[in-house]
C-alpha cells in the first residue's frame, strides 16, 4: 500500500470526515487518494483559512480538525493559521506534502523547512521518511493533538513517502515515552482547594478557556451554586458559565466587564480553572497576585507557577478535578443557602453597572447592536469573532448564555480568523446558525472564503459592525498617540453587500436596529451566506479599559 | 542562580533543536549544553546549565517536561552530583622556560598535557568549573592562543533506583 493510501486510511481510522485545503505539486499523491476515499474535501481559496476552518471545527467539535496544503508557499500560508491554534489550545491535524527525501536540503522548488519553521507554533510535528510510518504517525498525531492541553500537530510527508509502496500495519493504539497527558487530579489538594474557598471571605471563581475545551460547565455551574459565589471569566473562558445567571459577572481584563474586574481586584480568593492568567485578562501580575489566595487548576503543569504563584494547584483535566471536587461538597453536604456580605456586594455592584455603565447614544452605538443581535439569535446559534473593537464590544455586550457556544482568536488575536472559523464550525454542526461578528477590516483579510461558503453549502452569517477603519487600532491612536491618526482609514472600499453578491452570497445593509434584527431574521432562514453590512460610527471607543501594563484597579471607565 | 538540569530525550533528528529553540522562545538562558548518546542507544542525555532564580528554574524544568521528545528532567543537587567539564588550551610561551612554568602548574592542577613544542603547549584540564576558572586564573599571565572548553557533563551519586 502507498503512503498517500495510509495516510487516508488512517485519517479515515480516526474518523476523519472533512478535509479543508488546496492541492499542488508536492500534495498530489495525497489528494488522488482522497479522490478515492469517503473523506469530503473543502477547497479553500487560502491555506491561512483552511488551518482557521479546521481551528473553529476543532474547537466545536472538540475532535483535531483536518487541512491540507502543499510544500513551500502552501505550508507557510497555513503558519498563522497553526500558531492561532497553538495559542488558543485547539486541536488540529495540518498535513503538508513535502518535496521527495532526496531532494530536501537542496533548495528544490517549493521546499520550505516546514518541521522548523513551525517548531514553536506546534505541540508536535512528524516527518515519516518511509511510508510504513504513516500509519502510527497519523495514530500518534491524533492522539497528541487531542489528549491533555490540546493543540495543532503537523505531518510533513516528503512526496515520495506518499508515492512508494509497503507493507502497512495501523497500530490501535500507540504509546510515547516522553508524553503523559493524563494526571490524576490530587486528591488532597482539591481538599485543601474547599477548606481555602470556604473559610476565604470575598470568595471568587476565575473560569477560563480550559472549561471550554474540557466541556465542564454543568461542575463549574454546580460549585459556583453550592458556594453561591460569583463567577468571573476570562475572554477566552467567555461563555464557560451562562452570562444571564445572577452569578455571573462576565469576562475581566482589558476590556472586561465593569463589575467584573470590580470585583476581582476586591475578591481575597479566586478559584482559577483552566486559565493561564494571560496579561490581557489579569493585567499587571505583581498587582493581581497581591493579597490574593490563589487555586490553579490546569491541565498543563508548565501553566502552575508561570505567570501567577498559587498557594494551591491541582494538575490535571479541569472537567475530571471539578467533578470530584462537586462529590467531596456533596459529601460533607455543602451547600451555602444565606447571601453573605461579599455576596450582596458583588449583587450590588453588577446591579449598578448594568444600569449606570454609559453606553454610545446614537442609534447603532456598538451595544445596542449586539444587544439586538442577542435578541435575534436562539441561544444554541454559535458566535465567533474577527479582532478588534468589535470584538471587545462581543465581550462587552453579548451574552453567551449557552455555555461553549463563544470562539475567539484570544491568544494570538488573528484578524481574518474569525469567518473561516465560523465555516469550520458550521461544518462541526450543521443544525446550528453560525454568526460571525466582525469588523471589516478583519473580514476583509479572509473574506474570499465567501466562495467556500457558497459553493459547499455551508451558509453562516457575517455581521460586519463596518467603521471604515482599522477602529482599534484608531483607538489607541487616539488614547496614546495623540489623535496622530495613521494606517487606519479604509475607506468604506470595498462594498460588502456588492462583494457578497459577487460571490453569490447574499448581501443586506442594516442602517437601523430594527433593519439589523429583520436582515438577521432574513439570514436565518437562508440557504447561503449572508453579509449584513452595518454602519457605525468610527469614533466609538470600547470601554471600560485596562490599559497595558497597568492594573485591573486603574482600569478606565467611559465618562 | 546557577542549575544543573540532566535531560534524557529521545535520542533522533531535531531533538537537540527542540531544546535550544525551546530556551530562545521562552528568553531562558543555556549557559552550556552536552549531549551524549546513552548506554541505551534509543536516548541521548544532554546536560544542560542555566542560570537563573528559583521560579525560573522551575518553569524551565517544566517546559523541558512539556517537550514530547524529553523522557525525563532531573535538577542535579550539585552537592549529590559529579560533574566535570574538559577544557583543552593552547597556550603560547615566548621562551622555553616559560613550557617548564606552564607544566609545572599543570601538574600542580593535575592536568594533562599535549603537543609539547618550542613555543606552544596543550594542556588538557577537567574539573569542576570553579577548578577549572582557578587553573585559568594562574596561567593568565601567558599567552592563551586557543581554547575548547565541553560544557558540563554530570551524573548523580549513588544507586540508580529503577523508576
Ligand atoms: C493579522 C493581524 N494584523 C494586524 C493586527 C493588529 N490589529 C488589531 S485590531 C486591528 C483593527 C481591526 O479592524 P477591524 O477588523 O475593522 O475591527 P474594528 O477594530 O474596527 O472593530 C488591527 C489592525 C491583528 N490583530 N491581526
């Protein structure tokens, strides 16, 4: 059997159903083969977009999602695509095509050194050199990709291992000597982690996107209610806990909610899951740790100690730690019935922001329309976002209230992800509308995956909050720059309702919430996608605001 | 502060790599580095001596255990570790007595010596590194022409217990 065979059959051997890429010389072999397999093939019209289509499938589905480019350009395209996976944790299989083993080293034509190039965006990367290997390299990447802190594993397979025959044996299951994904959460710490929680005062949960990943949230909903203490979110955690429930109070950190990061900074105990206290979410370190007692619990041993001390860390998958931390308070029959003091504080203080927290007056001020869009959406529908202010904006005013129903690029903030990522997660549930909230400057870096979205049935929805600029970035101009606005203007070019059309999706502009909520009715029940073009005005800043370097207590509120 | 870190890894292509990119990307110090294959043939050992405190220390160690290639970590207590470095020198004497000085000292340090002629001498020192800057410091006064030094290689004391 060749190695393009193998590498089908075991793609197929892992349930492999869709594949996201562009062929070429070097990829060839492989694509004959999925000529003849089950495997559905998505071409995409950048390699960038099919690493960001099989990022949102893998992180709805939670299963490593699939793309394919060829050697040289083709592998570096999917680069940005891969380290946005990598930052974010997500699972991902990118399988290049390599030029033959007698010619890498020779600058051959299109050979790029791709297993360097990719090192540290990467949780691992094989280069099989016989096509024997392929089998258990395919086994191996699923199993690494998927297990513990999950992440993109690439396969560089050099063209002539994809061409030559040999005899094939698909191993069940593999084992990997320096890889121990699992660790049995310690008992006597997640003990230590309730005895801490119960006696602390100001008591506070930090959910990150670990809850997510590790599809915990009926454990955390259920801690949070038997200690009936106040649940706050990082961005990439947005979503882990209903953000209607009265314990919620939303994302910290830059751009996090008033109440949130009002009551973090007060709080004397925080019950951090699955986060890695990134500075985006808790600002300056030295200030977030003070007078903080800190309970980690991480997947990832490397996250204990690296960017915050805890005084106690529970190493191992946030869902397994949770769920017996949930028994141990069954069992000692803990169950808080009266509001304490801290608890009618926190009440307090979210009651106040939720009415006093200034918003921008005119009529498509960036929170009436994403309260609109809120509105609109059933709660299953799934968001994802592009980056900048509209996305800060998201985490402002649309509330996630189906838990892990909310993506984002966080980590590595890649404009142009948020659209091919809403294709790979309407791929992972087709039943499910899929709303892209963008700004369109970001739309516009990955918006010819509109001829995906048309031509392979895939219909989500884009909602462009469109200020003809680049806003963010003019915002810091304006905070820090002194209005010396540059690189930021973008003309109102191109048309996105003449652009949607071009490609034969549909095109609406909504210059009204009740234009917004009608178009978003209208690309509910459509059959393709849909472009809903609004118009915004380009002074809006976001905030609250927590500037770089400083703390969530100097964060900056509207006035 | 300064650490003795012990890593088994696998021993294949890139290995070694992963580890120097590894300290690059996260801005971690490699004040020197050795690797060897093992008596087991599918595992190199590299010994590796970074500097830095406590904390940093500690993430260094578990990032090394993060790497899928790194089959063990171990911080060696210098106090339960030998370990050595080899430093070969050149060194240049502008007269022939100076040759008897050098190998005097040598001696005196327990070196070996090399390549013997009129002007020049190897001398072939290994050591604990505080030996080595020791012996350094004496034959300062000559002319050091040349210098290859190992980088630490160290193995804890005692019996292997089977893990
Ligand atoms: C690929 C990439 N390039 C540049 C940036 C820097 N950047 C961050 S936000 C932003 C502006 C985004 O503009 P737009 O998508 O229109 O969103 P808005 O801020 O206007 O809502 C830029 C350029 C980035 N995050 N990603």
């Amino acid at each position: 059997m060749s190695g393009s065979k193998a590498l089908m059959d075991a793609l197929e051997l892992e349930g492999a159903k869709t594949v996201f890429g562009i062929p070429g010389g070097a990829n060839l072999p492989m694509y004959d083969e999925l000529f003849k397999s089950n495997i559905r093939h998505i071409l995409v019209r950048h390699e960038q977009s099919a690493a960001h289509m099989a990022d949102g499938f893998g992180r709805v589905s939670r299963k490593p999602g699939i793309c394919f480019a060829t050697s040289g350009p083709g592998a570096t395209n999917l680069i940005t695509g891969i380290a946005t996976a990598h930052a974010d944790s997500s699972p991902m299989i990118a399988v290049t095509g390599q030029v033959p083993i007698s010619m890498i080293g020779k600058d051959a034509f299109q050979e790029s050194d791709i297993i360097g190039i990719s090192n540290p965006v990467v949780k691992y990367a094989f280069q099989p050199k016989t096509p024997s290997e392929v089998p258990e390299v395919v086994k191996k990447a699923f199993y690494i990709s998927s297990t513990g802190r999950p992440g993109p594993v690439l396969i560089d397979v050099p063209k002539d291992v994809q061409q030559n025959e040999e005899e094939m044996n698909f191993p069940d299951v593999v084992k990997i000597r320096g890889y121990h994904p699992w660790t049995d959460p310690d008992i006597t710490q997640i003990q230590r982690a309730i005895e801490i929680l119960l006696k602390a005062e100001r008591p506070i949960i930090l959910a990150g996107g670990g809850v997510i990943i590790s599809g915990a949230f009926a454990e955390l909903q259920t801690i949070a209610e038997l200690l009936m203490i106040p649940v706050v979110t990082t961005f990439k955690g947005k979503g882990s806990f209903p953000e209607n429930h009265i314990l919620s109070l939303g994302p910290i950190g830059m751009h996090g909610h008033a109440e949130a990061n009002k009551m973090m900074v007060e709080a004397d105990c925080v019950l951090a899951i699955g986060t890695r206290f990134s500075d985006r979410s808790v600002g300056k370190f030295e200030d977030f740790e003070k007078n903080l007692s800190i309970i980690h619990m991480d997947v990832d041993p490397a996250e204990i100690g690296k960017n915050q001390t805890a005084s106690v860390a529970v190493v191992g998958d946030v869902q397994a730690s949770l769920r017996i931390m949930v028994k141990m308070m069954i069992q000692k029959a803990i169950k808080k019935t009266e509001k304490t003091k801290w608890m009618k504080r926190v009440e307090e203080t979210k009651e106040y922001w939720q009415k006093n927290l200034k918003i921008h007056q005119g009529d498509l001020g960036a929170a009436k329309v994403l309260r609109k869009l809120r509105e609109v959406l059933p709660h299953k529908a799934i968001t994802t976002t592009e980056v900048g202010q509209h996305q800060m904006w998201t985490s402002l005013f649309y509330n996630v209230i189906q838990p892990g129903t909310f993506f984002s690029s966080t980590g590595l903030g890649t404009m142009g992800w948020g659209f091919p990522a809403a294709i790979g997660a309407k791929v992972a549930k087709p039943d499910v509308p899929v709303v892209d909230i963008a700004g369109e400057g970001s739309f516009n870096m990955t918006e010819n995956s509109l001829a995906v979205s048309v031509l392979e049935n895939i219909p989500v929805i884009v909602f462009v909050m469109n200020n003809q600029s680049l806003g963010m970035v003019a915002q810091w101009q304006r905070t820090f720059y002194d209005r010396r606005m540059i690189g930021i203007d973008l003309k109102g070019c191109p048309d996105y309702v003449k652009i949607a059309e071009a490609y034969g999706a549909q095109g609406i502009r909504a210059e009204s919430l009740d234009e917004i909520g009608k178009a978003v009715k209208i690309a509910l029940k459509s059959d393709v996608a849909t472009v809903i073009d609004i118009p915004i005005d380009p002074e809006e800043d976001v905030l609250p605001f927590v500037a770089p370097g400083t703390a969530l207590k100097d964060m900056v509120l509207p006035s | 502060m300064w650490a003795i870190l012990s890593v088994l890894v696998e021993n294949k292509p890139g290995v070694l790599f992963k580890i120097t990119n590894l300290f690059r990307s996260k801005n971690f110090n490699i004040d020197s580095i050795s690797v060897g294959v093992t008596e087991n043939p599918e595992f190199s050992k590299m010994t590796i001596t970074t500097i830095g405190d406590e904390k940093r220390v500690a993430q260094i160690i578990k990032q090394l255990n993060k790497l899928i290639d790194t089959v063990e970590v171990k911080r060696l207590d210098e106090k339960m570790t030998v370990y050595r470095e080899l430093v070969l020198m050149k060194i240049k004497a502008s007269k022939p007595s100076e040759i008897t000085e050098i190998m005097n000292l040598a001696n005196a340090f327990e070196c070996k010596i090399h390549d013997v002629r009129q002007s020049s001498i190897i001398v072939e020192i290994t050591a604990t590194p505080d030996k080595i800057d020791a012996f350094t410091d004496m034959v300062k006064n000559y002319k050091i022409t040349d210098i290859a030094r190992t980088g630490i290689t160290a193995l804890a004391r005692g019996v292997n217990h089977e893990s």
